[in-house]
C-alpha cells in the first residue's frame, strides 16, 4: 500500500454501507469503469467480507489499493485506479 501525501484525497466515494456481497464488489467494479486512470476512489463498507474482497479485486484487476483501515464498523479503503 501506498503512504505518499496524494493519499489524502479521494476525486470519488462509493458508500457501500449496509450491503453484503456481492453488491459491494459489484457496484465497486461499476464506479472503476467510470473513472480515468490514476483516480482515488474511496469506499466505505460495513460488510467484513470486503476486507478480503477489495484487496483481491485491486490485486487482480491492477489498481493500487493504497489505504485499508477499520473505523468502529465501518471499514473504509482508497483505491486509485490502474490501467
């Protein structure tokens, strides 16, 4: 993961509280298409299966996933978009 001074702001947030997969990963993958290349998105997730499933969907698709933290319930991450 990333720690560089860029990480701090995010061009688009997904708020995918209060659903449980696939629907996250779904409307993730949904929000990446939309994006230009080197854009941050930042989701946040109340469903623990997205601590595995979003590390996995940057891996696989070449986004950089750049922040992963736990906030009481709610689990935020910052991807930025690969090409």
């Amino acid at each position: 993961m990333e720690t560089d001074s860029m990480t701090n702001t995010a061009e688009h947030r997904l708020d995918a509280r209060g659903l449980f997969c696939p629907e996250p990963v779904m409307l993730l993958h949904k929000s990446v298409r939309r994006m230009q290349e080197g854009e941050v998105l930042e989701i946040l997730a109340t469903d623990p299966s997205t601590q595995r499933d979003i590390p996995k969907f940057c891996d696989f698709l070449g986004h950089t996933l750049i922040m992963q933290e736990v906030r009481g319930e709610i689990f935020v991450y910052r991807m930025r978009k690969g090409t």
